[in-house]
C-alpha cells in the first residue's frame, strides 16, 4: 500500500508546495523531480499488483487491478517525460514575454494538480470520488488553457469550462441514478458507490435505471472524451493553451475520462443482461455509435485545419472515436485492441506535441502555413514530427498499426459491414495528416526561422516504446491487457 499512497501523495504535496514556490529558480527541475518521483512509485505499484495481484487500499476506498494498473504507470510515465519537456519550453515562453512569475507558479501548481487528479480518479474504489476527481482535473486544466491571458485563450477557457462543466453535471446525474439503483439491493448503503461491490451485485440493478444512468454517463464524460458533437472544447483548449498542457491533456485526461466509462459499461451490460425488456448490448451499441461518429466527423475536420495544434486535437478525437468503437464492440479481441490502443495513442500524441511545441517555437507561430521545411532548420524537431505522424496514422510496424488492425479484425469478425466506414475513416484520417505534414517537414524554409534549443529525448523515448509494442508486445503487459479483457468482456484472449 506504500507505492499506492506514494503515487497519491507526490503530486499532492508536489502541487501544494509549488503554489508557494513555483516562481523560484529551481521550481522547473522541482516539478521534473517529483513528476519522476511518481513515476517511479507507479512503477513499484504496478509491481506489486502484478505480483500479488489485485489491491485495495483502507475501508475500500482503493482499488487496483489489471485494469487501471497500467493505466496509472502510464500516466506517471507521459507526466514525467512532458515535465522534462515543459521545463525548457515554458522556460522559453517566459523569456519571450508571455509568462510572468505568477503564471508560472500558477502553471507548476496546477501541472502537479492535474496529476494528483488523475491518479485518484484512476485509484479509487467510489465512483462519486471518482467524478469529484474528475471535475478537479477540469478546473486544474481550465487554469492552463486561460494561462497566456489572451482574449483567445480566455475565451477557449470559458469554453472548456461551460461546455465539460454541462457534461460533468450530466454524469453526476447519472451517478445520482447509479446510486439510486444501487441502495435498493446492496444492504450497506454507505458503500452503494463503491466500485467492487457493485460488481458484485450488478445483476440485480433495476435495467431501466441503469439504461438511462447510463445514457448520462456516457454524454457526460463522453464529453471528457472529446466525442463528437460533445467535442467543441477540445481543439480550442489544445489551440490556445501551453504546448505541454496539449501533451497531457490528450494523453491522459481523455484516458480516463474514456476508463470512467467503460468501469460503467461493466456494470450496465450485468444489470441488462438480466433484463427482459432491454437489449443487453445496449451501452456497447451507444459507445459504437458514438464512436464511429467521432471517428468519421474528426477525420473530415483534419482537412480543413490551419493551426497545427487544432489538426492534432482532432486527430485526437479521431482515436478517442476508434477506442470508444473498440469498447463498445465488445469481445476479448476488441477489448484488447482497445486497451493497446489507449497506451499507443497516448505515448505518440504526446511525443507529437513536444515535436509541435518546438516546431512552433522555431517557426514563431502555430499557423500551419508559416511552418516550413522543418528539416532544413533543425532536423531533430523535423524528423520527430514525421516519425511521430507516420506512427499515429497506423504505418506498420508501430503499435498503432497493430492496434488498429486487432480492432479491424474484431469488427469484421462481429460486424463486417462496418470494416468498410472504418477503413475509408482510416484514409481520410491519413489523407487529412499527410498534406498537412509534406509542406511543414519537406517544404522550403522560410526566412527568419531559426533553430531552438530542443530535447527531443521526450520524443524518441515515446516513438521507441510504441515501435516496440508494434514488433513485439512483452508478456507482462500482453496478461494484463488480457485480464482487463476478462474483466471488462467475462473473457480473455490469451
């Protein structure tokens, strides 16, 4: 229970104490140190939950499984790598003028915060504690979006924050209705919202409230999510707030957003399941839905982009859409294809928004059209941005690939008629990056484009990982994706 506690308590105090100090010298490599400090006791948790098994942390309120283990070591990991990045990028916004000492305190105290939510939001047992966690990340990242204090970016916080602060009351209501259900067969009230006991009283809640409190929960952190049309916030937030925030924004929070769902898909499908009226698949042909609208509205929207933020953002909700179809299909092999995809995904668009943080500092603007011949100008950066696309679009052999084509697999093992809206999304999406990319790595270098100091560590670091889990996926992680699997689906592809 140490590593657990540890993982909580880093960015916890990390946070508090930067909301003091976070304007010193020194603040920056503060911020790396105790965002790698939480990485290294994810680790050890991640450890000793494949060792011993599944824990729970005091009066159950903790919950560890195969689940959300990897989830949290993966969340500590982009944290980590994205501070490191974040301490010469914002160090640089704060010598070019757009960053005082306030706002630079404000943004290590709400980066540590942003942490400390996540990790909660993924450790806890409650369900309530769970929406409480996730309506703190939004207010921690609301504080970043608004960070430049630009009219733009005032007006893209106010967006974020009305806009997932509607879907956040729409998914308390529906946990309201979990509730509900739950207090008429679970006999200790007090511990209706926990998690592990309502797995284990799933077939008894009443269908029909479950049906609806599902319903909510999925337009309510579906928005999170960046479904379509609950998208609007998030090509606006990654636009007008700092480079790093995109990181982790896309990385991480849409992540969790995307596990908080699927934990109540689990228990809808057990309580439907038992019902005479509903179709038991009901919350995966929502999810689908959901998701192949996503998937096909953002691959559209990538052609018309001009900002190279807002492309990625969209490429973004385009992925988001591919995991919610994962999920909602159901079945050993798209649920694996699903998770895998959630580790890729978020380790390559985080090492594409450290490329674009440094394209965008050597070309002084985020106007796709003022970024050139990248590769003339600082090769590194260059290099990084196409490897990093070429990896997101699903080139063989990087992860992505191997993700989508597991998921492919399962949908024309299910549903064969819609391997042909997957596969034509697949094209525009690819169509929709690449002539983008071609003029901004390739083109002719304009003047006045200087290269930047870059680390770039961050970058390879990330693409490496999902190369190797293209080629060759290691069994510890490859058991755990399959007992998610048993858990989320009642069956295991291994």
């Amino acid at each position: 229970m140490s590593a657990l506690y540890l993982t909580l308590l880093i960015p916890l105090f990390a946070g508090m104490l930067l909301a003091l100090l976070g304007d010193r010298r020194g603040a920056a490599v503060f911020n790396v140190s105790a965002s790698a400090g939480g990485f290294a006791a994810s680790v050890w948790l991640a450890r000793t939950v494949l060792q011993q098994g599944p824990l729970g942390g005091e009066a159950g309120q903790f919950h560890i499984d195969s689940f959300n283990v990897y989830l949290i070591a993966l969340t500590a990991l982009v944290g980590a790598t994205t501070s490191f990045f974040s301490a010469a990028y914002m160090a640089q916004e704060q010598a070019n003028g757009r960053l005082g000492p306030g706002r630079m305190r404000l943004y290590h105290a709400s980066y540590q915060g942003f942490l400390f939510t996540m990790q909660l939001a993924l450790t806890t047992n409650n369900l309530g504690v769970l929406w409480v966690a996730l309506e703190g990340a939004t207010l921690a990242t609301v504080l970043l979006v608004s960070l430049y204090r630009t009219p733009e970016s005032v007006e893209a916080a106010w967006k974020y924050f009305i806009v997932c602060g509607v879907g956040i009351a729409l998914a308390l209501f529906g946990t309201v209705l979990l509730y509900f259900a739950a207090a008429q067969v679970i006999p200790d009230v007090e511990n209706a919202l926990l998690w592990t006991v309502l797995a284990e009283h799933a077939s008894a809640l009443q269908p029909v409230v479950m049906a609806i409190a599902f319903v909510f929960l999925l337009v309510g952190y579906g928005t999170k999510v960046g479904l379509v049309p609950m998208h609007t916030w998030l090509p606006d937030a990654h636009s007008e707030g700092p480079t790093p925030m995109s990181a982790v924004l896309s990385g991480l929070l849409l992540n969790v957003a995307l596990y908080a769902l699927v934990r109540v898909k689990i228990l809808t499908d057990s309580a439907l399941a038992g019902g005479t009226v509903h179709d038991p698949h009901l919350a995966g042909y929502l999810m689908m839905g959901f998701g192949v609208v996503s998937f096909t509205v953002a691959g559209l929207f990538l052609h018309r982009q001009r900002d190279i933020k807002r492309l990625f953002s969209y490429s973004s909700i385009e992925h988001m859409g591919l995991m919610t179809f994962a999920f909602g299909l159901g079945g050993p092999l798209a649920t694996f294809g699903g998770l895998l995809h959630m580790t890729v995904h978020s380790l390559t668009k985080s090492a594409i928004f450290v490329a674009v943080g440094h394209a965008s500092h050597i070309a002084r603007t985020q106007a796709i059209d003022g970024i050139r011949g990248l590769i003339q100008t600082q090769p590194a950066v260059g290099w990084g941005l196409l490897i990093g696309t070429v990896a997101i679009a699903g080139f063989p052999p990087f992860g992505v690939f191997t993700s989508e084509f597991l998921l492919l697999s399962a949908t024309m093992q299910s549903y064969p008629w819609l391997t042909v809206p997957l596969l034509a999304g697949l094209g525009v999406a690819f169509a929709g990056l690449f002539r983008h990319l071609h003029p901004m790595v390739y083109g002719d270098r304009p003047e006045g484009q200087q290269a930047v100091q870059a680390s770039m560590w961050p970058v390879v670091l990330h693409l490496v990982l999902v190369l190797w889990l293209g080629l060759s996926i290691p069994t510890f992680l490859a058991e755990w994706f399959d007992q998610a699997a048993v858990l989320i689906t009642g069956r295991g592809l291994l």
